[in-house]
C-alpha cells in the first residue's frame, strides 16, 4: 500500500497540468467562452436585422403606402407632375489646412 502513494501524486499532477495548459486548460476555455460570448452577440444583432428586413418585405407585399414610400426613396422615382429634389451633402471641412 506505501508503494502506491504515486498514483494519486501522478493524477493530481496530470489534473493540474491539464488545467493550465494554454492549448486546452482553463485559459482556452476562457478564451472560447469570450468567443462565444462575442458570436452570440453577433447572432443577435442579425436576428434583430432580419427582423427588421422580414418586415418590411411584408409591408411592400401588403402595404401600398410602403411600396410607393420605397419606390419613392430607393429609386428616386416620382407621379408625373411632380419633381424630384436631391439636397447634395454638406462638404467636409478640410482638417489640415494647406
């Protein structure tokens, strides 16, 4: 029996080196587990668009005002008689001057 006090030396050594093992160990579990955390966030911010694109494929299909309201700003398209105005963009202001 004294002669088998290696075995539990030998697991408890094995245990702790499995542990703290960058490649496997608890620091890549960590780093998998903020990983993880990062792709779920991602997941949800896509979700939420595809949300908002399923809507509002369904507004176009059902919704007149929605449809003409998108032709009207996607494409820049008008009734005949009225007129289209684009507003140009405030130019930058240079942020070194010459």
């Amino acid at each position: 029996m004294r002669l088998l006090w290696w075995i539990p030396t030998l697991v408890l050594a094995a245990a702790g080196w499995a542990a703290l093992d960058e490649r496997a160990g608890i620091p890549a579990w960590q780093r998998l587990r903020g990983e993880l955390l990062v792709v779920q966030a991602r997941i949800d911010v896509l979700g939420a668009e595809v949300d908002a694109l399923r809507r509002e494929a369904e507004a176009l299909e059902h919704d007149d005002f929605a449809l003409e309201r998108a032709i009207r700003e996607d494409l820049g398209l008008a009734l005949p008689g009225e007129s289209v105005v684009r507003l140009a963009a405030e130019p930058r202001a240079d942020p070194a001057p010459r």
